[in-house]
C-alpha cells in the first residue's frame, strides 16, 4: 500500500499527459495549459485537415480573446458523453444524439450549407455495382458510419423500417467505419458494396478528393434535415463562456480571416435556429423504437 502512495505522489505532469494519451483518455490539464473553450468535434465535420483544425483554433482563439481548444473523440457517443458531463464547453454533434438527450442539450448555432441549415443523407455504393435503387443491394454489404449518427445510421434504418425490414434482414452484412470518411473510403475499396454518409461530407470530399469519391456513387439522396448542431449543456447556455463562443461563430462570416475558415469547411456560416428543425429526427427514431 505504501508503494502504491509513493507511486501516485510520483507521478510528473509529463508522465500523467503520457498515461492519458496511451489510454484513449480526454487530456488532463493542469495550470496555465487549460483552455478556456474547449469544443468537441465528431465526424460530422470533415476533419481530417490538420491545417482546418489550426485556423478554427486560431480564429476563434483570436476573436474570444483567450486560447480555445478542438477535441476530437473516435465516436459520437464519446464526443456526447464529454458534452453531457461539462467536459466540454460546446460540441459539433449530429442530430440524433441532439433529439435524443434534449431534456439536458440546447441548440447554441446551426451551420448554413449551401445556404439554408440543412443537409442530407445519401446511401452511396461502388461505382461499377450495378443497381439505381436499394431494392437492387439486397443481400450486399453495408457500412454505416456510427450508431448514434442520423445520416450514417438512422436515416437507412427508418428506411428499411417502412420496407417492413431490417439492416439485419437486408444486408449480408453491416458494420461501423466510425467516421463519414471512412464509410467513403469502405465502399471505394470494395470492403463494403453499399453504405450511408452524410452527403455534406460525400459533397466536400468529391470536391477536395475526387479520387476518392469517384469510386462511388450516389443511389440514394434523402429528405432535407437539420444540419448537425453545435449544441451545449442547457444549464449553462447561459454562461459567459457559452454565450460568448456563440457569437464568435455566429460572426465568422463579418471577417476575412472568419471567412476563409467558413471556405475551408464550405459552409455560409452559423446562425441559431429554432429547435424543432429537428423534430424529423426525432420522429424517425420514434418510429423505430414503436
């Protein structure tokens, strides 16, 4: 027992920053080195450029005055779990867990795409399967991007549901990429025939890596849903830190420099937006439940 005390008391700034990193861990941070934003991203954004992250950083960092912080977490229910516990001051999440825990989360701003803040949900397959329809991929495989995403996840689902099926039934086999990329990636290589994605995310990388959208196709574009939220603890939307991150995204497309950001992500801006944008959600995931 001892040995364990002298142990813990041991332990450097260093080697606690090391241990955490090993083990998957949100950071810890101690003194100075703590931001005073910090916003968690999950896959709804294409975040696979480290120079987007960077600007994010710096421009929000610069117009709040003080150091902000990018959190990226491998699933949506990680980057959820960070949000529900105060972890995190705001998180970029999608929709479903939004309608899902909306008796604690409030909508801080919605990005505008294309105008207006929507986006959809596109199934996409690979190029060279044949097949206009999902009717014609029964029996193929399937990737879904994770369970707690409404455009790589619940939307095919609901679909099947009205078919009067299931993932289970109508695929040969499902399985999760964790990351709208990834699914792009799946069904490009041959490792999945089929798969569901956001259809931002499909529309940026067909931009940015035609090489790789090019291996698929789109079979299926959905209806027109809220475009995932940056949403915060309703307890303390109220408070400096939250308020104030609000405005500074809200005003990134009154600057320059919050512009170029706003061209990186090929998003209009953000804007608040009433929360029964995203009742169609919550609907769908009634509907599967019933």
């Amino acid at each position: 027992m001892a040995v364990g005390v002298r142990s813990r008391a041991g332990l450097t700034r260093r080697s606690m920053l090391r241990a955490a990193s090993l083990a998957g861990l949100p950071m810890p941070v101690l003194g100075q080195d703590r931001p005073a934003i910090v916003l968690g991203l999950t896959p709804v954004v294409v975040d696979s450029d480290l120079e987007l992250l960077q600007a994010m950083e710096r421009e929000l960092g610069g117009t709040l005055g003080t150091r902000v912080s990018l959190v990226k977490r491998r699933t949506y229910q990680e980057i959820t779990a960070m949000l529900l516990a105060g972890q995190v001051t705001a998180a970029w999440i999608c929709g479903f867990p939004y309608v899902r825990h909306r008796d604690q989360l409030s909508i801080l701003v919605t990005p505008l795409y294309r105008g207006a803040p929507l986006y959809q949900s596109y199934i996409i397959a690979r190029a060279d399967l044949p097949g206009e329809t999902i009717e014609a991929f029964r029996g193929k495989s399937h990737a879904f991007s994770d369970p707690d995403s409404n455009s790589g996840w619940l939307v095919t689902n609901h679909l099947l549901s009205r078919m009067g099926t299931s993932a289970e039934r109508f695929f040969s086999r499902t399985f999760f990429t964790y990351g709208h990329r990834n699914v792009v990636r799946a069904v490009g290589s041959g490792l999945a025939d089929t798969g569901s994605v956001d259809g931002y995310v499909w529309d940026v990388l067909a931009e940015r890596e035609p090489e790789l959208t090019r291996q698929t196709r789109i079979v299926r574009r959905s209806e027109r849903f809220g475009f995932p939220p940056i949403a915060c603890l309703t307890s303390a939307s109220k408070t400096a830190d939250v308020t104030r991150l609000g405005s500074a995204l809200e005003g990134l497309a009154g600057t320059a420099s919050g512009r170029a950001v706003l061209d990186m992500l090929r998003l209009d801006g953000f804007a608040p937006e009433d929360a029964a944008l995203f009742d169609p959600i919550a609907r769908m995931w009634q509907d599967i439940q019933g």
